[in-house]
C-alpha cells in the first residue's frame, strides 16, 4: 500500500536514476491509498491533433507506453512498458484485475507507421494485450488477441477471468467476451449488437449505432453498454451455453442525456451512472464537435435483478446533474456517496482559439446510494491540456485525474501525469460539505489519459 509511512524514501524507475521529479513524486504517491498505479500514455498525439490532424513530432521521442507504480520492499518502484493504445478512445481502455497483477489494455488505433504524420495515416486498432505485473520494476506483455477494429473501451469481470470490449466496424457494433484463463486469452466470443436488438436507422454507419463503453456489474452477472450516439445506455445479461459466454437483452434500454460517453456501476449495484459530453456527431470541425454547454451526469436506478418474470420491472433514469464543459471520464468513491467528472474544457483547442482554456477542472458531487439523489458540490481547476480518465484510491481520501500533457513551456509540476486532491469527506452534522484539495501532480510520460488503482 502507499501511505505516508513511505514518504522521504528513494524512488526507483525502470526508466533511469532518483532525481529530485521522483521524489516529488514519491511524496505524493506516497499518500495514495492503493498497492498499485497504472498509467496508460498515448505518444501518437499531442493536445492540439484534434484541431490540427498532426501527429506528435518524430523528434520528440513520444511512446505509447503503461507506466506502473508499486511499492517493493519499502521503496515506490516504476516500472514501463510499450504498448499501443490510443485516446481517441472513451478512457476506459485500460484496467487492472482487482490483485493488481495483471492489467489489460485495448488499442482503438494501431501503431504509427514510419511514414505516417496524421491522424488519417494510423491504421485501425485491433488488439486487446494482457500484461504481467508480477515483476513491478519490469512489466512485460502476456498475451495478445485479436478483436474486432477500433475497440472503443474495456471491462474486466470482479472475478478477473473475463474481459469485456466493445468495437465499432463499419459494419456493425460489437460486445467481445474474452477469457483469460491461465494467463493466456482464450477464444473471442463476439456478439452484434444489432442482433440483439440494438439498432438505428440513420444514414450512417452501423444505422448510427456506436457503443463507447461497458462495465460490469458487482455481481458479474451483468454488463451495461453506453449507445452514445443514441443517448441510451443496454443492459445484458452475462450466462454461459455449453462452457461458452452468451449475451440476452436485460429488461429496457435507457434514455439518459445526450453524448453518454463513459459510464459506471455503483458499488452495491443498485445505480449505473453516466457521463454525457454532448458533442454534436453532425459537426465537421473542432469547434462545431464540442459543446458550449456544460456536460451532466444521469443516474439510472436498475430494476430488481430477483423480480419474477410476470412482475414488471424496469431501469428508470431518476436523477440528473449539470458538471462543466466537455466531461469525459467518471469516477465512484470507495463508499458510492461521492462522484467525479474530469473534464477538458476548453484544453483541446489550440491557443490562438476563442474557445482555448488553460484550466481544466474536476467536478465532485455528492450521491445518494439509497434513493440515487445527485448534486453538484463544486468544480476544481488545474492546469493542464485533455484530462480525460480518474479514479479514486481504495480508502477514497485521495483522488487521481491523468493529465495528458502541459501547455507550452510548462515544467513537471504541471505537465504530462497525475492531478493529485485530497478528498475532504465533510461532515453531515456540523453542514461541512465534502470538497477537494489540490495536493500536486506525479510527472509521468507523454499523453497520459486514464489511471487505474488495485490493491488494499
């Protein structure tokens, strides 16, 4: 675990020597609450390629890479390793198993080419890779399937033994169930969603279908797909036919706010939760894409997974919160009373933009587990260009937004890495409402867009 009783030791990296970063660093990571960080870092992309369409200068020396941070006989160690990814992704493209030793990572796009410069030269991604945690200071790739292209978002079932991915092709969207038994994948079990029932009739791909993003449920029984472009969140039941994973229609579909780009089960199971950036699908630029209205936060109560099959029971959608502009990752704490948003803002856009803002913020609320109530606590700004993923640590004192990289001239503190708050829990009786406080950043490679936490 990290916890202040670390604080003041050497930070060891598998990528070169102490240094006064590390043990900034150290302080920090020394306060999480967690056995394991995972950082995932796309090297193909700067800030401005959403605007511009050019990739990163060769010159640079950027790597898609998965940076690890452990704790290993008193000491926080580092440990890295390439593998392909993409942000153009929901941030949900990578998570640990709950032991924290073993983490997967899908790729929405593939590798840079030797001749490719833009964003229309990267191939589509069509991998999902296993990654081997047991050695912390030297993390090395397990295994490799083969799924369907542009995975857009991955779930590991609480048990760790199964992956869930969703991809969207030019024909068809689908859910992939991959084993993983033994340390190895075994075979891809794909399901089009069309077959089950989840169609569209616009004149676009896939009738306009596109799923951005699945999560499994506490029980492991079942999964939510997040229909972005429709506004709606499915629900599947998980089973198994002859030792192999089949996928059936769970009760309705969902109308939640628009854009519904990333999504999250509660922790007892009762809610799911998404996270609506509101882009405008129909727009051909940047600034057309992006919305000038703040993103929200939908709750969806789900129906009694017990009810008989006469009893009527249906998922509701049953509260709704405004956050702040372009809000892409979701987060949960540890006791399901507190959500956070990251939220880009106006980052994306390049300086010279009306629309540019050097802040980005995390939007904290308070949540009810009982009736599925949600406010608006406040929003909290730090400087940085894309946040995108988030999570709390296990005690949820502390709370982790990936940073992808820092604004022209900015040092370690606020590039690339992860934005580091205190949670202040507040206190019902006194009025003391919960709040964050901004504690520093872990610098970390290039292009970090999502973090994952395992261990006690």
């Amino acid at each position: 675990m990290f916890s202040s009783a670390f604080r003041g030791l050497i930070f060891v990296t598998a990528l070169g020597g102490p240094s006064t970063a590390a043990a900034q660093s150290l302080d920090l990571a020394g306060r999480i609450s967690a056995s394991r960080i995972a950082v995932i870092s796309d090297g193909d992309f700067v800030a401005q390629t959403y605007a511009t369409g050019q990739l990163a200068p060769r010159e640079a020396g950027f790597r898609d890479i998965l940076t690890i941070l452990s704790v290993i006989d008193g000491k926080v160690v580092s440990g890295a390793v390439p593998i392909s990814n993409s942000v153009t992704a929901a941030p949900e493209i990578l998570q640990m198993t709950k032991d924290g030793k073993t983490a997967f990572v899908t790729e929405r796009l593939g590798e840079r080419t030797e001749e490719g410069d833009t964003v229309r030269d990267l191939p589509p991604g069509r991998r999902l890779f296993a990654v081997d945690l047991s050695d912390s200071a030297a993390p090395r790739l397990a295994d490799a399937a083969e799924i369907a292209a542009f995975p857009e978002g991955l779930s590991v079932s609480p048990d760790g033994r199964r992956i869930a991915v969703v991809s969207n092709t030019a024909e068809a969207s689908f859910v992939q169930i991959i084993g993983y038994p033994g340390g190895r994948f075994g075979p891809v079990a794909r399901f089009d969603l069309a077959a089950l029932g989840i169609t569209g009739s616009a004149p676009t791909p896939r009738g306009g279908v596109t799923a951005t993003n699945v999560h499994w449920h506490p029980s492991g029984r079942v999964i939510a797909v997040n229909i972005n472009t429709q506004n709606r969140v499915v629900f599947f039941k998980v089973g198994d036919a002859n030792g192999q994973p089949n996928l059936r229609p769970w009760r309705n579909s969902v109308e939640v706010g628009a854009d519904p780009f990333v999504g999250r089960f509660t922790p007892d199971g009762r809610h799911y939760l998404t996270s609506n950036w509101g882009r405008n699908f129909a727009a051909a630029n940047l600034e057309g894409r992006i919305p000038e209205t703040p993103s929200t936060v939908s709750v969806v109560r789900l129906a009694d997974p017990e009810a008989s099959t006469g009893v009527v029971a249906h998922h509701r959608l049953v509260a709704r919160a405004v956050t702040d502009l372009s809000a892409e990752g979701i987060a949960i704490s540890p006791d399901g009373r507190l959500v956070a948003t990251v939220n880009m803002r106006g980052t994306a856009f390049p300086p010279a933009s009306d629309r540019f803002q050097r802040d980005a913020t995390v939007t904290l609320l308070s949540f009810d587990p009982v009736t599925g109530g949600i406010a608006k606590i406040a929003d909290y700004p730090f400087d940085g260009s894309l946040p995108e993923g988030g999570s709390f640590d296990k005690t949820g004192d502390h709370f982790l937004a990936a940073v992808f990289q820092g604004h022209d001239g900015s040092g370690p503190e606020t590039g690339a890495g992860l934005e580091v708050f205190r949670v202040v829990k507040g206190d019902a009786d006194s009025g003391d409402r919960p709040a964050l406080e901004r504690l520093g950043r872990i610098p970390l490679p290039h292009g970090a867009h999502h973090v994952d936490l395992a261990g006690p």
